[in-house]
C-alpha cells in the first residue's frame, strides 16, 4: 500500500496513446514541479510568505555545465566612506570606513538578495527534455559576514558598526524584553578581549557584560541586560552547567526531572541509493533495515533536543519577568543586532571530523577534539541552523546579524548555503534539502525526499553555484591589510629532526591495517582505508609522541630564551588536541627545570581561560607575572580570535594539522586555514618586532628521508590551497 500510495503522487508528464488517430499526445502539467519549487522557498519560513513568491517555469532539452570557479570575496574600494569616531588617538583606516558601510547598508535594508529555489522533471524516455521551475522571492539581506584578512581589524570594524545606532538603541529598549544591547557571540577564549578592544577604543559603550557562563549570567538582572549597551557570551552558551535546566525551570515554572542533553553524536544521514531489488518492511522503515539503526537513534536524538530546546525557549517568551529578576537565559531577549565572531568555527566542520572525534573520544583521549566539535553543535543550536524562520530561532535581533572570519572556508556550496541562512537570513537553492536538515529527520522522510525531489541537474547545480557567489558579493567583504604589515617580516623555520631507530619501529608498527611490507616512512592518510578498518588515527597519535619531537621543541624554547633580549619573551606552541599532542607538549615542558608551560585545561571555567590567556596578551607588571612561565601551549583549536600579537613574535607548531580518516576525508583547505589561523595570532598588525619567527617541527625517517610531516607541511602551506582558505579575490 506504501509503495502504491507513492506511484499515485502526480507526475509532470502524461502520455496518452491513441490507436484511431495514432497518434501519441504528451501533456504536460508544470502545477507540480512549480509546487515543489515554491514549497522549498515557503516551508517553514512565517505566515505571508507566500505572498511574495513568483513562480516561473520552462521546458528545456540542453543544459549547460555548472561553473566550477571557487568562491571568491571581494572588497569595498569602490563604496563611500562612514567614517566613526573613535577615543583619541584612534580612528579607522580608509578601508575599515569603507567596511562600515557596507555593514550599514545591509543594515538598513537596502541590500536586496533575490532569493531561489528551483525543481526539475524530466520527461520519462530517451528525449532529454525536463521541465524547469524556478520560484523567486526578493528579500533584504539581514546581515553579512565581515570577511577582512587576520589582523585588519574586524573588531574595529563591528564596534564601530555599534557606535553608529547606539543611540538609536537606547530608544527602542524597553522591558522586558528589548534591550538596547548588541550581543556580541565569541569563542569562549575572547570575552575579555572583546571587552578590552571596546573599552579601548570608545568611552560611549560603559556598559558592556560578560556573560561567561550560567553563573556569570545570575549576576545580571533583566534591567541590566535590557539597558546594557553590548553583552558577550560564549557560543558555547548551551554547554554551561546548568544553562538548560535553568531554561527549562524558568520556562515551565518548574524543576524538569529531565533535561535532555546536547546530543554526544551528530545525527546520521543515510545512503540514498543502492543496487538491487528493493523490498520495502513499511512506511516507518521503508530502507527494509538496510541501514544502521543506531542512525536513526541519532536523529531523533538530535531532533528530539531541538524541538525541546524551541519548545522551552517559546513558553519563555511568553513570559513576564520582573525588572530585578536575575539569570534569565539569553534566549528571552530581543537584541539591536548580533555578531558571530569566528563563524567558520561553527560551520566548518565535516563528517569525517565527526567521526575522528567519535573515535578519540572512544579512546578516551583527554585533550581530543570531540569536546570542541560537541561545542561547534552547541553554537549551531545556538544560531538555530535548522531553523528557516527567523522570528523562532533563539537569538532574536532587530537590525541584522553579522559574522566575522578571516578565513571563511568557502570551498563548498555547502559551507556558502550555511552562511548565507546564518549570516543573512538569506535563502539560497538547496537549502531546503541541506544535509543538516536531513541529520534530523526521520528514515521515512529522508526516503521521500529522495524518492519524489529528482536529483539536481546540471542547471540546478549551475544556479546553486550563481547564487552562492551573488550572496558573497552582495553580503560579505574582504579587506587586506598589507600597508598595516609593513616593516613585519614573517621568518619561517623548518627544524627538521630524525627519528631514533627505536621511534622508526613505533612510527611503522603504528600504521594501523597497512600491511607490514607496505608500511613505510612514505605512507601517508590517504593511503589508510578506513572502509578497510584501518586506523589512522593510532597513526597520527603515534607520530605526535615521538620523544624526539617533544625534544625538539624543548631545545628549541631554550635557545629562543637563550638569545639577547629574549629572555623574558613569551613562546606560542600550538598543538593538535584531538591526537593528544597538547599533552605531550605539556609534559615536555613541564617535566624540563626553568620551563614549565600554562595550558588551558578542559576543567577551567570560561573565565579562568579568559584570564591565564590574558597573561600573554599583556606585559609583565608583577614579580607574579615575571615568574610565571614562558610558553602557552594552545590547541589549535583556539587558533581563532586571539590577540598574541603585542607581547609575543615566537610560535612553534608542534605537528602539523590533518583532521580526517584517512583516504580522500582530509580537508586540505580546512587544515591549512587553520593553520594560518595560529599564526595570524602573532603576525598581525600591532606586532611590537620587526620580525616574527614560526618555527614547524618536522619529523624525519631514521635516515632522513621524508615522513609524514613532510607532506603535511607541503600540502599545508600549498599556495593554491591557501588561497582557497583565504578566499580573497586577486
């Protein structure tokens, strides 16, 4: 009966055959593929949409191949100056004013994105016709991402954003729900920078609240978040102890005996094709159990979480909470605007990282990457990724949301359809169908996607593209900086080391399902299979724990210290917390008299990070601050946002980045952005030395020949690769 209920949905096409004329008649009947087109644009976006949909539609027997140019960003030479005045003796650059208005323009609505989505039939047979629907609605962005390079002054450029409608604000604020304030959304490493930058650079912002944590947020009270002027949170806000309970408290008007958690995995998305005869089991698993059923289990987990979260932020909006009333969740509020620093951070991450943190959390690795990944899925509830209708996401804002990164990681329509819903409320073609939609949706409705929405042509795949590219052009920006570098010269060292026999014999045996006359120092991740069991990770963790390597690096840190005038420098060490090379570094160091190192442990509050990184970020005053050690070690992880710049010109990296399980899971732009990301702490602009040394430890084979640093560090700092990270238009 499912399978028959199916075969009855209408078609575009229907042929009829007639024996007294013989003839043969086709009619065509556009109503339903329109009707998928304009769904996609229409579900779940608010009441009245649909009043402002077009639809159009074609017949079409020859497509055109879709470009395949990458994504590139552009900057503001040709636009006005806004020019904002900053506490003496600041003021903003020539391009900085340029960014400002463009921010603005989108802010007062006069940015208009023609929004698509588009549905294709193709006629049954050999004939190669299709008919083509496209449904359009313009749209004014609601937002944009400042995309400027590392260190030219993206925050600047946001606080001055604020200073333009502050006063504006002040008159829209009212209790209880609407505050006049800006929220300004940073990894939980920057609150205090945030609030240092801003207090930097105007007086006209007094009041600026930290909210660090569930226990941060009690100190406030609605009066105070209404009438503050900017609050910075986490975006990992969802993972504070006791953040959803209280949610949950104040939203039902009482004590939940349970809370779901955030979900440990990513919902699963599942295979959509396979050869063979399909038997269906029923409408509930039409896959016939075909699929792993613990993905489903991970759907609903994650679906389940989301509803819960909406459902409990809903019932407090509908709620009345007293001026003095303390610890009310962000979620309540209405903001003038929202910022989103370091937002490829929440998008960026991929399957394969997915799975890799699954396995390193398996094996209980203390500093691994599944405790930052589970916080990128905070953030995305954080943000309502899944949630088309802006006015029922948790952060509700007035004016426009903004994001900023310089490094965008745009290599993918994915990545750019993402942004675009995030960073504009913008809809692009296919996001309807985007994979983290269908990480929540139930075995049943995934198959009927698949089964009725026909795969994407070739001028679908083509119009995605166009509309990827027109969103960039239209909402973000990117500005270099090259005249504020001037006289900063980055000096790059490889210090090269050879492993001891001992080493060699670990470094071949750790590589996990290759055979043993295979194995080699050339290996590299592609060369695990993991559909094969291999296991690379073992691999990559093996090669971080070479003594040699921890070695090295202490070696190295003595003769940075040893040098004239270097001998109260701080030294970055960046490492790969996911293959528990932070922790090896740590040892290293903290085992090595007259070393020592501070590091950032799981356990710290977001406001002890805030302060052990704010000891790099500032001279020694104290004899507390002039005996403390010399080395941060840092996960890459946290390569993001920091300002290392004034007090630090050494950075070593301990091993170089690959996330991935091996064969083709590795995401060379993403490892490489990174990357760049971790430099960018120090050589940026506000650099104090004329030169900045980053110092890449490179492991060799017993003999010296080439292993696998060697080619990460080649594939890291390919040109071509880097400038997909970057994103910039030449």
């Amino acid at each position: 009966k499912y399978y028959l209920a199916l075969q009855k949905a209408p078609y575009c096409f229907d042929f009829v055959a007639n024996r007294i004329t013989s003839s043969l008649s086709v009619n065509c009947f556009p109503e339903v593929v329109a009707h998928h087109a304009a769904f996609g644009l229409i579900d779940g976006r608010g009441e009245g949409i649909e009043q402002e949909v077009s639809v159009t539609f074609r017949l079409s027997c020859q497509q055109e191949d879709p470009s395949i140019d990458r994504f590139r960003l552009h900057n503001c030479s040709d636009l006005p100056e806004t020019n904002i005045p900053l506490k003496a003796p600041f003021g903003l650059y020539e391009r900085q004013k340029k960014a400002v208005t463009k921010m603005l323009r989108v802010e007062r609505g006069e940015v208009v994105f023609n929004e698509e989505e588009m549905s294709e039939e193709k006629m049954p047979g050999a004939t190669g016709w299709s008919i083509i629907a496209k449904a359009s609605r313009p749209a004014s962005l609601r937002g944009g991402v400042i995309a400027d390079a590392i260190g030219a002054g993206k925050t600047l450029i946001s606080i001055a954003v604020i200073l333009r409608g502050i006063k504006a604000a002040r008159t829209k604020r009212s209790l209880p729900r609407k505050s006049s304030a800006t929220l300004i959304v940073v990894p939980p490493g920057l609150i205090d920078q945030w609030k240092s930058e801003i207090n930097k650079f105007t007086n006209a912002m007094p009041k600026v609240l930290c909210i660090y944590d569930t226990d941060a947020l009690k100190r406030y009270s609605v009066k105070e978040i209404v009438e503050a002027d900017a609050v910075i949170c986490p975006v990992d806000m969802l993972e504070s102890k006791t953040y959803m309970a209280t949610l949950a408290k104040l939203s039902t008007g009482s004590t939940i005996k349970y809370v779901p958690k955030l979900p440990s995995q990513t919902g699963q998305v599942e295979k959509n094709g396979a050869a063979g005869v399909w038997i269906s089991a029923s409408s509930q698993d039409p896959y016939g159990g075909a699929n792993n059923p613990r993905s489903q289990k991970r759907r609903e987990e994650s679906a389940y979480y989301t509803y819960v979260y909406h459902d409990y932020i809903r019932k407090l909006r509908a709620k009345e909470f007293k001026p003095n009333e303390k610890g009310i969740p962000l979620e309540y509020f209405e903001w003038e605007r929202v910022f989103v620093d370091e937002i490829h951070e929440i998008l960026c991450t991929s399957k394969e990282e997915l799975k890799d943190a699954k396995e390193n959390s398996k094996k209980e690795i203390k500093d691994c990457g599944f405790f930052q990944e589970k916080n990128r899925r905070a953030g995305r509830e954080f943000l309502g990724i899944t949630t088309k209708d802006t006015s029922q996401r948790p952060l509700v804002f007035r004016t426009a949301i903004f994001g900023l990164s310089a490094t965008p990681l745009l290599d993918s329509t994915n990545r750019v359809i993402e942004l675009a819903n995030l960073m504009g409320c913008a809809y692009i073609t296919g996001l309807s169908n985007h994979w983290r939609n269908l990480e929540k949706e139930s075995g049943r409705d995934i198959f009927l996607g698949n089964f009725l929405e026909p795969k994407q042509s070739r001028e679908v795949r083509n119009n995605v593209q166009k509309k990827c590219q027109e969103y960039l052009d239209l909402a973000a920006c990117k500005n270099k900086n090259e005249e504020d570098m001037d006289g900063i010269t980055l000096v790059e060292h490889s210090m090269k080391v050879r492993m001891s026999s001992r080493e060699g014999e670990l470094y071949l045996k750790s590589q996990s399902g290759i055979s043993a006359k295979s194995q080699s120092f050339a290996i590299r991740p592609e060369d695990f299979d993991p559909t094969a069991g291999h296991d690379v990770s073992r691999f990559l963790r093996q090669n971080a724990r070479l003594a040699s390597r921890g070695r090295k690096m202490v070696e190295l840190c003595k003769q940075i210290l040893s040098e004239k005038g270097n001998s109260n420098t701080k030294i970055i060490v960046f490492t790969d917390g996911r293959i528990g090379a932070g922790e090896v570094a740590r040892e290293c160091l903290m085992k090595e008299e007259g070393l020592g190192c501070t590091y950032l442990d799981e356990n710290d509050s977001v406001e002890t990070k805030n302060k052990k990184l704010a000891w790099y970020q500032y001279a020694d005053v104290t004899v507390e601050d002039k005996n403390r050690p010399r080395m941060l070690v840092l996960h890459f992880e946290h390569a993001a946002g920091l300002n290392l710049q004034v007090e630090c010109n050494h950075l070593i990296l301990f091993s170089p980045l690959y996330v991935g399980n091996g064969a083709t899971s590795g995401d060379p732009v993403s490892d490489a952005s990174t990357e760049l990301q971790a430099i960018g702490r120090v050589f940026r602009p506000g650099q104090s030395k004329s030169e900045v040394h980053v110092y890449r430890i490179e492991l060799l084979g017993t003999n010296g020949e080439e292993a696998l640093d060697s080619h990460l560090i080649r594939r890291n700092t390919d040109k071509e690769t880097i400038q997909m990270a970057v994103n910039a238009a030449d």
